[in-house]
C-alpha cells in the first residue's frame, strides 16, 4: 500500500477528499473527522469554489497536509500533483458533488485539479452527490449518474429534505456519518453477504378511509433503506418491498412498491421464494377501515365513528410458509417494556431474531438519523444492546448477526 504521508503507518488506509463548491462543503470537515476517527490518513483537494464556503486552512490544519486546489499554485509542492495524488491513495471521495463536477467526470472533461485527479485515479471512486432538486432531477444530471455508475463509482445518495434555497425534495447532502460508512465498506471489500438474497419492506403503510384520508404512522424508510444499502455493500442482492418513505432507495436495489398492508402482503408472498433473508422493517399498519367510504366523508358532523379491522401479519406469514432455510427478521417498535414486548413477538412469531428499539426516544426511531437498538437471537434469547448508532452503522450491526445466524 502507497502512502501520501511519509509517517503513516502501512495499516493505514490512504483517502483522497474532494471537496466541490456548495453550501454542503462545510460537512466535509465531519467527512474528514470522521475518516481519521477509523483510522485512515486524509488529503484534501479543493474547487476554487469551494473555497468560498470553506477555507483550504481549516482542511489543512485538521488534515496536517497541503490542501490543494490548482496544481500551478506557487505554493504546491509537487508539479504532477493531480498524478500522484490520484495514484497513492486506496480511495477518491468526493463530497460534496456537484451537478457540474459530475458532468465533468461523465464526460472526461479535465479542467481543474479534481476532474484531472478522477481522470488519473485508479483507486475506487465513491462521490457524494449534493444540489437542489431540480438539477438532481434533470435528465442530463441523471444520465450523467448512470454514465458514472456504468463506470464502476460508487455513489452515497443524497437525502430529502429542505435545502438552502428553500426546495425541500430530493438533492441534500447524505451525513457525513453515511458517507464515511460507505467508504470504510469499500476499503474493507467484505463481501461476507455474498449469495444472500435479501427481501426487506420498508417505510409506511397507507389504509385508506375514504379517497382523500388514511390511517398511517410516522416510519421513513431509513432504516429499511440503510439495511440494503449495507448488505448491497457486503455482496447481497436486495428486493425492497416499499411503501410510503421520504427516503431514495439505494442505487443497485430492486424496488417493489406496495402502499397498502394487503398490497405488500401480495408482494411479500410472491417474492420470498426467490430470497434467502427476510427483513421486516415496514411499519405496516394494524389495523385498516373495515369500510372505505368511496366519496369524501363530508364534515357534517361533530365526529364520525371508525370501524376498524386487521390487516395481515406480513411477518407471521413469511415466518410460517418459509423454505430452505430462509431466515426471518422482525422489528419491534415499543413505548413501553420494550425488552419483554420484543421477547414475545420473537416466539410467538417464530422469528430468528428481532429488532427492538423504544420510539419514545427523540433521537430514535421514527424518521430519526439515529437509532438505538437491541439485537435479540431466537437460539441464544440473550439481548444486544447497543449504544446510539447512525441507522447505517445499526444496519451493518444486523447483519453482522444474520451472519452470525449462518455459521
């Protein structure tokens, strides 16, 4: 392994950082704190642009190295930079991306430091695209990601949300968090899921009153995008079983959509003769309308009275009619006794192994970045408990006990 820092040990991981101009140039500092966190020695490049949001100094003295933005600097200390930079390092990143310095890497255009290190980099290249909306959307933004992903990059999708400019949509930034989980997977190059078959629902249920109202909850999908993003990582193949999310899928993931529990529960038991894996994490309603008002409920009265029945236990089902060895995977989402709900959802519903994780917590659950779990295994019925986690890092901590399930 090469080395960008004479005094780095031959462990260490060597990262390239690029850094393009937008406003989500200042999470690149959290990228770069991040990757040093898990051992890896950074070097900074820099657009000129981005130099306006954030300064070359501040890269420099969290990094210990020369950030560099033009390779004809007067102050850069080596003449073939975008040569050797690209060439010493085990992985290019580059967060934020622009829509203009993806265009650049598509098409091969070499204009500046960054799109002549892509050019010349051999390492894997894993870019972190971030712009408003409408420019993520355009078809010549996306037939650029294609082009990319054609290529061999390796992408952390952006987030929804609201931006800068007031857009709220597709096109933020990913945390910073996610960003450095996806690269530390690719320096690993675990490929420990490999042959696995992941069937995963994700997101909400929606049970329909009348044509304009329905019952729901408050479920994302980031949790259930976050573990197929990991075990894509790791070597699987994911089908994701998805109902209403305010997340995007992950790039390389076959999306099924299915809005209702009975929906998903037809997609569920016609795909999981082709999976391995099944992982429940939708949060699929309970209950539905026993009757869906085919006009608008009008508001007349001063309140209405809901019949209401059930809806279908997808989990209970997979559980039951299950084949060749597949396992099954549950969640619980409690507000209270959450240790001894998720103990008796396990065997009475036969599962290998469940989630259990209280949604009373404000920096857990529902909608939330983070998550605090704990892991309990039918076999050992002994509980994981784990700190507060990124869902990313909680996904890879699952699967690490699906892998467990295995041997």
């Amino acid at each position: 392994m090469s080395s960008l820092d004479p005094q780095a040990t031959p462990t260490k991981n060597n990262i390239a950082l690029g850094v393009c101009g937008g406003i989500a140039a200042y999470k690149a500092v959290e990228v770069l704190r991040g990757l040093q966190r898990a051992g890896c020695a950074v070097r900074v490049a820099m657009t000129r642009r981005a130099c306006e949001f954030v300064q070359p100094l501040t890269f420099r003295a969290l990094s210990g190295s020369h950030v560099i933005v033009d390779d004809y600097a007067p102050d850069n200390p080596d003449p073939i930079a975008h040569i050797t930079f690209s060439q010493t390092v085990d992985l290019l990143i580059v967060a934020p991306a622009t829509a203009n310095m993806i265009a650049k890497f598509a098409n091969g255009v070499a204009d500046d430091f960054l799109s002549s290190t892509y050019l010349a980099c051999t390492a894997p290249v894993l870019i972190a695209p971030a712009m408003n909306t409408t420019m993520l959307k355009h078809p010549a933004t996306q037939r650029n990601l294609e082009r990319l992903r054609a290529d061999g990059v390796h992408f952390v999708e952006p987030d929804a949300g609201e931006m800068a400019c007031g857009t709220i949509g597709p096109g933020r930034l990913s945390e910073p968090e996610r960003i450095v989980g996806a690269a530390l997977e690719i320096l690993k190059g675990s490929k420990d899921l490999a042959g696995e078959r992941f069937l995963i629902t994700v997101g909400a249920t929606r049970e329909e009153i009348d044509p304009v109202r329905f019952i729901s909850n408050r479920s994302s999908g980031r949790m259930g995008f976050a573990l197929a993003e990991a075990a894509l990582r790791r070597g699987g193949e994911v089908t994701l079983v998805a109902g209403t999310t305010t997340m995007n899928p992950p790039s390389g993931a076959r999306v099924v959509r299915a809005l209702s529990a009975d929906e998903m529960s037809h997609v569920v038991r016609q795909e999981m003769v082709n999976h391995s894996v099944f992982i429940g994490a939708a949060a699929i309603a309970d209950y539905r309308p026993a009757q869906r008002a085919e006009q608008k409920i009008k508001k007349s009265e001063d309140q209405i009275t809901l019949t209401l029945e059930r809806t279908p236990d997808v989990l209970s089902q997979v559980a039951a009619s299950r084949q060749n060895g597949m396992l099954v995977i549950g969640f619980a989402a409690e507000t209270e006794n959450v240790l001894e709900n998720a103990r008796d959802k396990l065997q009475r519903k036969n599962l290998d192994a469940i989630v259990a994780n209280d949604v009373t917590r404000e920096d857990s659950g529902f909608d939330s970045a983070t998550n605090a779990i704990t892991i309990i295994t039918k076999d050992r019925n002994d509980a994981v408990e784990l700190p507060l986690l990124s869902k990313r890092e909680a996904a890879d901590r699952i699967l690490d006990v699906i892998v467990q399930l295995r041997t």
